[in-house]
C-alpha cells in the first residue's frame, strides 16, 4: 500500500480550489506557492524501476503458478518450468478474480499481452520443434487444447483428463508411458509438452490448407517509380540496397541458402512487371495499363531463386533508376500494386510478403483512388473520427483476398504531403504486416533509417499462413482481440503473416466461477508456415492464480501490461468516439479501481490521503501519458497521418515498447561506467541541470539533450569540440573519438537500438534551440503543449474522482 499526505496539508482543501473542472488536460496549472506539491513526494517511475532491477538477483522461473515476472525494465534470465516465459506472455493479473462481479467491481482488465514469435536472448533456449509423425499432436477429444503440462495421465497412463475441459481422452498406444508413484509419466521431463510452457510441433498434412503440404514463400518488391520516388532519391537507394540484401533472405538454418523466392514491380499509374529467369540475358518489362482489371502478364520467370538468377536481378535493379531518372508522372496508384502481388502468389500457389515502397496519395484513376480528407476543422469535434476510418471499403476485401492467400504487406511510406495512413494502413495492418513512414525523406539524413528498418524487415523471423487460436479453463474465455490481423469469426485470429515482433492483447471475461484451487489456465496456438515452408504449431501455456479476496488481485497486478491493454483498448475507440468521450472513459475506469481498492483493501485513513494499491502506485502517472499522447490529444503540429501511424503501430506493441513509448528513458550521460547504465531520471524538465549532457530514448527516437553550460571536458569527450556553439545539431551520428566516454556512449545507443524493432535515429538537441519543443514533448511528467496535465496536477484530479465515486 502506497499512501502519501500531500505536504503535510489536507489535500481536499486545496484540491477544492483548484479542480472545479471535468477534464484533466483543461486543469489550471497548480500555483507555484506554499501550496506547490512536491514532486519528490508522488510516486516515482524511476524508483519502482530501480527497486525492481535491485529485487532481480537471479533467473526467473515459470514454474510457480500465479508468480508475477520482474519488470520488463528489469535485465533477467527466465527457465521456463512449466510456464511461457514472459518474453511470450505477459499479464494484467496474476490472481484472476473468482467470480465476474468481483472483475466487475474491481474494473481491473483482465487481459495478456501474447508475442507467439518473440526472439529470445542468447542465454535462453528457444522452443523445441516435437515431431509426432504421421497421427499429429496429441489433442483433448473435445475441446481440442494440444498436449501440455495441465493434462493428468490417469488409469497408469492409459487416459487423460484435460485441464481445460476436463474431458476424459484415450492416449494412443504409440504415445502411452508408465506414471510414476506421484502420477507423473516417467518419460515428463524428456518431453517438452509435459514439461515445458513453450514449445512447437510439427504439423501434419491436415493443418494444410487444401490438405497438401505448402511451397516455400516468396517475396515481392514494389518500387513507386513516380516522380517524387525518383527525385527524393528513394527509388536507386532501394535498388542498390536489394542488391546486397537478396543474401539476407530469412531461412531456418543460417549455413543452407533460403528458399523464399523473389519478384519485382514498378509503377507509377500504370504497372511494369519484370520476367527475370535465369536462361535470359537481360530482364525484360511486361507493361499492364488496365490497371482496373489487374492481372500478372508472365508466370514463368517472374518470382525466381536468387542464386539461379542473380546476375539478371542486378542487371535490373541497375537499370531501374536509370529508366526513371527523367520521369515526369507524379500521379500513383494503390489498390493495383497489392492486387498484383496478391494476383502473383496465387499464380504460384504459395504464400508470401509483399514490400511495398510508396510516395504519395493515389489519386490516378483505379480501384482504390483516394481523395485528399485532411480537414484541420474537424478535429475535436464528434465527426474526428471519420478520418480514422478507411475513406474507401474497397481496401477491407482487398485486405480479406490476401488473408486468404497467406499475403501479409509492409509498406514503406515516403510523404511529402497527406497520404491517407488511415485508409493506405489497411492491407498491412489486417495481414499482419507493418507501416514505415519517413515524412519528407531526404537521403542524406534518413537513408540511415530507412535501410536499418529494410534489412531487418527482410531478415526477421517469420510465419505466413496463421491462424492462433487461445483456449482457456473453463469459468473465463477470450473475448476481445487487439493488434494486427483479420478475424472472420470470434475465436480465430488470422494472420497471412506474423514477425518476431508482432504482440496480440487478448481479453477475457468471466463465462462461469472460478476456483482458487485450480486456478485459470490459457493456451495460445499458433499454426503457421515456416520460412523454409514447414508447417507448424507453435503453444505458449500459461497458469495464473484465482482469488476471492480483492486485496489478492490488487497483490498481483502488472501496470505496465494494464496500460498496455488501456492503450490499445483507447486507440480502438476513437475509431467510434470522440476522443475527449475516450479520455473521459479511461479516467473514469481508472478512477474505480482505485477506489474500489480505497474502499476494500486500504486501512481507514483521512479522506486528505490518496491511497494507492503497491502494485499499481502508477497507473496515474502512466495513465496520464497515455491521455497526452498524439493520437488522443495532439498538437496544433501533429498530422492526421501522424496520428493514424501511430495508433497502427501502438495496435501491435508488446509491453516493453508500450512502455518506453508512453514514460521515455532519460539517462544523464554525466559519468559513464562499462557494463552498466546511468540511472535514468524523471521525464521532466526540473530534473535537467544546465551543466548537463541527457539521452532520452523513446522506442522510435534518441534525443541527445545538451545544456548550454555542458563541461567542456564533456562536451570535448563526445563531440570532439569544447565549444557549446560549435556543435552541430543537423548531425544524426556521434563521431567516433579515441576515448572511452565517446565509446561507451556509442555502445549504449547501439545496444537501444538493438532492443527495439525500429531503427532510432539521433538528434542532437541544444538547450534552447527550436528542435527543444520536439524533445519537450517527450517529458511527460510536464504539462504538455497541447494541453496536458502535468503529472502532479492529473494526481490531484484523480484523487479527486476516486474521492466523488467515494462519496
């Protein structure tokens, strides 16, 4: 329990003055008087970070039921016991509540955060491949839920009952094993699905679709070769990167060369396919201008294995530039592009990805044209969140064909003006894919990015053709779904393609009482194709605890998931709400659990006192981030686009991103130490001294923050000059100097770069400077340009409606 007595005054007096109003983000700034709480006195992110970090002193086992995970901010080792690792499954709530009026009353979500295909570190073992031949994983008779450690061998092993269900199967002689004097099979801890959280299977031909084993996958490049592609410079750093990354294909074993074969497009309004087999001794363009009726011109020689057909690839991506270089079309087309590469692999009867490099709105005549809906006027008002929507239902089917096909899109956006995020985003976020966005891309400063982002997109893991479906215990049941794919029914999550880095938030809700003593049980599985085109079934098995006692739940929450869930819970409703009823609705929901817990679990103390569970001491301050983000309550600055991008790319987050993304990282860089990292300070501007050099890590930028009387010595060591004017801030790269600070500095920004799955580029801010406002923005415990509550006054707030549901 977290209790603090805003300096020593009673708080109500003070909060009676200042909190006639409804809404957080209009609170007048609390008066710099005798009155001014303490920063210091609220709870810190910070802190709880640290103490986490120093409670982390060895491996986390999964193999207590109920046991919450340290910190996604903590550094530790997980030995998976019986349990997914949290790498693969974190949760709201650790001790689910019994019965759906204890939920209710709590308004605690109960959700987890799922990442099927998350890259593990080095020390830790990735989930072993089990080949039951030709019968196929063993399965509950009625439920269905796969093999796995909740299933009880009874009758010595000749039936088992299932933890899900509680269905009565017969084991297949081939699979039948003698139990032990506990009841545990002798064979357990050779085989990983009795004994393991995590593992995979190989499926047999009846996880195929059509019944037949698949083709490997294939991957298809198109190239906008309009005017603004060509003059931006994006269409020959495109071709000349391909030319090495062809090698970089994704394959299961890194000594065998990989399977996925290849296919290039370009277009501008009309589409230019290329047939470049092998035998020929140039690639040859097959032109289509019916671009209303797509269809692909050549089948043999267009998708081709890389090795059989380097030499005419290269010859090609050599000459693409050169064709174009003197362009005068401006206008593109959208809909086309994805229907020719969709088109492609059903010719070739494989899945695949399709990467798609695109410049501007597609306003040439065709299936799919857009008209320009930016409309300044309608933000904040009830009609806002049309313009989140798609302006054309024509890319929903589109996006229902690929599904079907195993097509998954990343599209690479390069504008210089509104393009339609909100519409153009469809495709890849209902197959499983990403958005990249370089807002006026300019070779010189965002070639570094751009090219992170493309070799790592290409290299990563990942499946085609998914379907994941979560079962759960009887008494809860998944309801709600939230991230990037397509659902046709209620409980199948479809995936054409599903990356390392994709996380699916699932909700549950109570269908039925639950028991403490066996607790809930999930299982997540994922049928995918394998890039060497292999079918498999990757599960994920979590056990989490259940309580009839409210101080149990509020024991055992995890708030960085909880907001996680809030997020994306909140960036779903502005599809249908006006923003500030979806602000409005997270105060309030927030408000009730921690009334709920005032009320329940908290010693009787002055109404004076905000009261706060240990656990979610903060979900205020985090929470108020989350309601000062772009896409809830944006700047006159921000972009429509820029506010569809984000709200895509917050949908498919895992916990660690989400976290970063709404409280940064700011560490002071002013000593340096190998091996371990400055702690971080409060996102806040009285928390940065003048004398001082910061970094503040976002997930999708660095900022390195520099005071205008920054040491010299520093300022030496970093930019290799002592002089505060001399810096540059157009510079996106440190320069490499022979000392250990400058070296040590460039390590820790490689390493935040290694964590994240998109390239963070650099800048340089000085104290001052116009680039400050940008960096501003990201110390979330400050009052916010467009409106936001500061940390300490959003606190007052909230103690405030907690206090009004009270009485």
């Amino acid at each position: 329990m977290y209790l603090f007595c805003c300096c020593r005054l009673f708080l109500h007096n003070l909060l009676d003055k200042l909190l006639n109003v409804k809404q957080a983000s209009d609170l007048p700034p609390v008066q710099k008087s005798r009155h001014r709480i303490d920063p210091d006195a609220i709870p810190s992110p910070i802190q709880v970070i640290e103490d986490d970090k120093a409670k982390c002193n060895e491996p986390f086992t999964t193999g207590v039921r109920g046991q919450a995970p340290p910190l996604v901010t903590t550094n530790f080792q997980v030995k998976d016991q019986g349990n997914a690792s949290p790498r693969f499954i974190r949760c709201t709530a650790y001790n689910m509540p019994c019965t759906a009026d204890m939920a209710k009353q709590s308004q605690v979500p109960l959700a987890a955060v799922i990442k099927p295909l998350a890259t593990l570190p080095p020390d830790e073992t990735p989930p072993y491949l089990v080949d039951h031949g030709e019968t196929g994983p063993i399965r509950c008779n009625r439920c269905k839920a796969y093999m796995c450690p909740y299933m009880q061998f009874i009758e010595g092993g000749r039936r088992f009952q299932c933890g899900f269900c509680s269905c009565v199967t017969e084991v297949p002689p081939h699979y039948f094993q003698h139990l032990d004097h506990t009841g545990k099979r002798v064979d357990c801890y050779d085989r990983p699905e009795l004994s393991l959280g995590s593992y995979e299977f190989l499926a047999t031909v009846d996880y195929c679709k059509n019944n037949k084993l698949p083709q490997p996958p294939a991957f298809i490049f198109l190239i906008d070769v309009s005017y603004n592609a060509v003059k931006s410079g994006m269409v020959s750093i495109v071709c000349q990167e391909l030319k090495t990354l062809l090698d970089y294909l994704p394959r299961e074993n890194p000594d065998m060369d990989s399977v996925v074969r290849v296919g290039f497009v370009t277009y501008n309004k009309v589409l230019h396919f290329y047939n470049v087999k092998g035998s020929l001794a140039q690639p040859q363009m097959l032109v289509v201008s019916d671009v209303s009726d797509m269809f692909v011109p050549l089948l043999d020689g267009f998708l081709v294995n890389v090795n059989d057909s380097r030499l005419v690839i290269e010859s090609l991506l050599d000459q693409i530039p050169e064709m174009f270089a003197d362009t005068r079309e401006t206008e593109t087309v959208f809909g086309p592009v994805i229907q020719a590469g969709l088109e492609a692999l059903k010719a070739a009867d494989c899945a695949g990805k399709l990467f798609v490099f695109h410049t501007s709105l597609p306003i040439a005549e065709a299936p799919g044209k857009l008209k320009n809906r930016e409309d300044k006027k309608l933000i904040g008002t009830d009609k806002e969140k049309s313009l989140f929507q798609p302006q054309a239902s024509f890319y929903n089917s589109l996006a229902k064909d690929c599904v079907a096909q195993g097509c998954c899109v990343d599209l690479f956006l390069f504008p210089n003006q509104y393009v339609d995020v909100a519409t153009l985003g469809v495709v890849p976020v209902s197959t499983g894919g990403s958005v990249y966005k370089y807002t006026y891309f300019q070779a010189q400063s965002d070639q570094e990015r751009f090219l992170n982002d493309l070799r790592r997109d290409i290299q990563k893991p990942v499946g085609f053709d998914a379907v994941m479906r979560v079962r759960t215990s009887t008494g809860i049941r998944a309801t709600d779904f939230f991230g990037s794919f397509f659902m046709s029914n209620t409980t199948d999550v479809e995936l054409a393609g599903l990356d390392c880095d994709k996380a699916i938030t699932v909700e549950f809700k109570h269908d039925d009482k639950l028991s403490e003593e066996t607790g809930a049980l999930m299982q997540c599985a994922v049928l995918y194709t394998s890039c060497s085109g292999q079918r498999r079934l990757r599960i994920h098995n979590m056990a989490v605890n259940c309580c009839s006692q409210l101080a149990d739940l509020y024991r055992n929450c995890e708030t960085d998931t909880i907001i996680n869930f809030f997020s994306k819970y909140a960036f779903r409703g502005i599809l249908n709400n006006p923003t500030k009823a979806v602000r409005d609705t997270l105060v309030n929901q927030c408000a009730q659990i921690l009334a709920c817990y005032r009320k329940n679990c908290a010693s009787p103390s002055s109404a004076g006192q905000l009261i706060l569970p240990e656990c979610m001491k903060l979900l205020p301050v985090y929470l108020n981030c989350v309601l000062k983000s772009d896409v809830l309550l944006p700047g006159a600055d921000v972009s429509l686009d820029d506010r569809a991008y984000l709200r895509q790319l917050i949908s498919c987050m895992d916990v660690a991103e989400t976290h970063v993304f709404f409280y940064p990282r700011l560490l002071p860089l002013t000593k340096l130490e190998s091996g371990s990292l400055p702690v971080a300070v409060r996102d806040s501007e009285e928390r940065l001294s003048k004398g001082g050099v910061y970094l503040l890590e976002t997930g999708l930028h660095l900022f390195l923050w520099v005071g205008a009387s920054a040491q010299q010595e520093l300022l030496l060591n970093i930019f290799g000059t002592q002089s505060f004017s001399q810096i540059d801030p157009a510079t996106t790269s440190l320069p490499v100097l022979e000392n250990p600070f400058s070296q040590r500095l460039r390590e820790i920004i490689e390493s935040f770069r290694a964590q994240r799955s998109r390239y963070m580029k650099l800048m340089v801010v000085k104290q001052e400077d116009r680039a400050e406002l940008i960096f501003r923005h990201f110390l979330v415990e400050d009052k916010s340009a467009s409106g936001g509550a500061s940390y300490v006054d959003f606190l007052c707030h909230m103690h405030k409606e907690i206090r009004q549901l009270l009485s």
